[in-house]
C-alpha cells in the first residue's frame, strides 16, 4: 500500500454508519436535504440559462458566419482556458467555500451574456465578440465545473452519492428538453438578444439560490492545510502562490498513484472528444442535412436531452446497486451505436428518436463515470480530481474544431459518423483490455 493509500480514508467525521433501519433510497432522496435541494434549483435555473445561450449563440453564429469551422472556433474558445487552467480551478475549489464559488462565476456568466445581449440589441455583435465571450465563459468554467462536482459529497451522506450525482444530472438534462424549445421558439418571437436577456435572468436566479445553501465552515484537513507551504516565510499572496502550486502538485502525484482513476477519466475523455462534438454542430444538421430551421434545431437538443433525462432518472431511481462497471461499457457503447446511426440518417423523425437514445447512452456512462471516480478518490483531493474530469468539457469543443474543419471539407454527416466510429472503437478496446473497470461494484 502507498502513501496515498494510507491517506485516502475519511476523516472520521466524513465516515457514515448505516444502520439496518436506514430507509431505503428512492428516486428523489437527496433532495430532503435542504442545501442539496437550493444546489438542485440552482442547477435547474443556471442549466436553462446555459442550454438557451446555446441556441441562441449557435444559431447566432451559424447565421452570420454559415461556416460549421467558425462553430468550432467558438466552442474551441471556451474550451482552450478549461484546458489550461482547470487544475488551478481545482486546487482553489479545495481551498475556498464552493458555494460562494459558485455564486461569483453565475454572476460572472449572468455578466458577459447581458454583454453580447446589448451587443446584439445595438445591432454592434461581431463574430469576434462572440469568441470573446466563449472565452470568458471558459475561463469563468475553470472555477464553476470543478466545485460544482466536488460540493456534491458535501452536501449528501456517501450512501446517497448516486443518487444525488443522478438528480443533479436529471436537473441538467430537464433543462435540455424544455430549454432548448424555448429557446428555438423564441429566437422567432423575440430575436437572439431577447433571448440572451433571459439567460442572463437566469444565471442570477441560480446566484440567488445558491446563496440561499447554508453549509458550516469546512475544516481544512492536514494535506490541504495552507501554512505548510506558508511556514517558510514570505507575503501573504507569495505564500498562497507556493500554496496552490504544491496542491497542484499533489493532486498530479495522488493520480500518478492512480492507475484506477486514470483508467475511469480516460473513460471520459475519448467518447467526449470525438462523440460529443455532434452537439455544437446541431445548426449545421438543422439546416443542411434536415433543413428544419431554427425550431427544429432546438427540438434536436430537446430529444437529446429527453434521453439524459429518462436515463438519469432511472439510474436515480437505482439506488447503490452493483455492477456499475459493466454498466458503464454497456452505456458508452449504446452512446457510440447510435451516434454512428444518427450521422448517418437524414431523416428528421429518425434522428430525432436516435437523438434520445444518445442522449441516454452519453449521460448514463458519464453519470456512473463521475460516481465512480468520487466514490473511489478522497475528499482532500477530490477537487483536484474533478477538475481533471472537467478537463473533458475542454477537450470536447476542442475536439469540435477538426471535426468542424472536417465537416466543411467532406460534410457534416461523415465527419459525425467517423467521430462515433471512433468511439465504438475505444469502447470495445478498453472493455478487452481494462477488465478490472468491468468487475467495479
């Protein structure tokens, strides 16, 4: 056994004792809790706010540009600072209250959308305001993915983990069938700055509700503790710096240590890459492959997010049941089938159906992906860990990128299909040579 090994058990105020009367988990347990129950609005009202901006920025961006590369630009802008920077996003997270965390980045995102809404009310918006905007939006993502996964544990007891990690899925994915609708409907009514005026609402709403979370002052464990990179001296700020660094240090040497957990995120990482992707390029199929307009391309979304929604519930509704690994490769592997079958219909009835399927297949294995990783890293560096995982929403718009440029060069379709082709690949690969993630309970 290593040293990190030896360090991974909770302290024992962390540790729970289930006794034989705890009553059984059901599909909405975790929301009796009242701080997980405000955690759960605000993800409602920040995720409606997110799927909007989505539409509107998309279809904004494809109406100006009608380029499926400059779609990937946007996305790569958001992606390129979670990429350079989660890891510090991280190891903040494991320092600072992560619910007033949160509350500064949905204020900082309600900011920069009511931005490009008065830009795109003065008829001033620009391609560049728009990559701008991704960008900002990455970076404040750097903070807001990494604490939004870690707070989790704190806000339910460890049995209740699936089942609150699934209700805080399902609350994302309600938010992708009714949101996206909404959104498409009212890109007809009131324009892409009307539109942008409500996320901005929105985000404030989920400020709101987070504020409302009421936690007790966490007590920093030994290994997170600042004055030992402190004791030696120097300023405040200089000995904050040393600080942060040796945490990031440390998180890389925990998942050294790891091979476990570097199995689970490479898990997350390939199918997100190159199957993920198809999200951002939702306009192009709307327009070109389906020709359904901008209703329909919010209707795409929707039944994408119809399928998260139902298999979210259902794994909710699991409780802590075995066999999560083979799960887990049954449900990338149904992500990267039908993903193949989408690219390659172009029916619009058809690929509406196969959509939720998708939907289904990507957010079940990234759900059972991210409990197993919780489940089995310690919370004295959980942040630093997830913030690795978040590494994934990076990699997906940067991976949209080639495929867009792939998808101006030989069409949307095939580049979509060899992408999942991809997938299925990877999936089968790691299922022959990575049985220990099959046998994980």
């Amino acid at each position: 056994m290593d040293d990190f090994d030896r360090r991974a058990p909770l302290p024992p105020s962390d540790q729970e004792t289930i006794s034989p009367t705890e009553p059984r988990i059901t599909t909405f347990t975790s929301l009796k809790n009242r701080n997980f129950l405000w955690y759960w609005l605000a993800v409602i009202a920040g995720f409606a706010g997110l799927q909007m901006n989505i539409v509107a920025r998309g279809w904004l961006v494809w109406e100006m540009t009608g380029s499926a590369f400059k779609l990937g630009m946007v996305a790569f802008a958001f992606g390129l600072p979670v990429l350079l920077f989660s890891l510090l996003g991280g190891a903040i997270a494991d320092r600072v209250r992560k619910e007033r965390l949160l509350v500064i980045t949905q204020v900082g995102h309600a900011l920069v959308t009511l931005i490009v809404a008065i830009l795109a009310t003065t008829g001033q918006i620009q391609f560049w305001h728009l990559v701008a905007a991704g960008a900002a939006t990455g970076f404040l993502f750097v903070f807001d993915g990494p604490a939004r996964m870690a707070i989790i544990p704190e806000l339910v007891p460890m049995r209740q983990l699936l089942n609150a990690i699934s209700l805080n899925s399902s609350g994302m994915n309600m938010t992708r069938v009714v949101a996206p609708t909404i959104a498409g409907a009212l890109l007809v009514i009131i324009g892409t700055a009307g539109v942008f005026y409500i996320v901005a609402a929105l985000y404030m709403a989920a400020a709101a509700a987070l504020w409302m979370m009421s936690l007790p002052r966490r007590v920093v464990e030994p290994e997170a503790a600042l004055p030992r990179a402190t004791a030696s001296g120097g300023s405040r700020w200089g000995g904050l710096a040393r600080a942060i660094g040796a945490d990031l240090v440390e998180g890389l040497s925990y998942l050294r240590h790891s091979p476990l957990i570097i199995s689970l995120l490479t898990m997350a990482f390939v199918p997100l890459v190159f199957g993920l992707p198809y999200l951002n390029l939702l306009p192009v199929f709307a327009d070109e492959v389906l020709g359904v307009g901008k209703f329909g391309f919010g209707t795409l979304i929707a039944m994408a997010g119809v399928g998260s929604l139902i298999a979210s519930l259902c794994l909710a509704s699991l409780g802590d049941f075995r066999r999560k690994g083979a799960l887990l490769f049954v449900l990338a592997l149904a992500f990267g089938l039908s993903l193949v079958i989408f690219g390659l219909s172009h029916s619009y009835a058809l690929s509406m159906v196969i959509l939720a399927v998708v939907g289904a297949g990507g957010t079940g294995y990234m759900t059972l992906n991210n409990t197993l990783i919780q489940s089995n890293v310690p919370k004295w560096v959980l942040g630093r860990v997830m913030s690795i995982f978040m590494i994934t929403f990076a990699l997906m718009p940067l991976g949209t990128l080639p495929i867009g440029a792939l998808a101006d060069a030989i069409g949307v379709s095939p580049a979509v299909t060899a992408g999942a082709g991809i997938v299925v690949i990877f999936v089968l690969a790691m299922a022959v040579v990575q049985p220990r993630l099959r046998r994980l309970e």
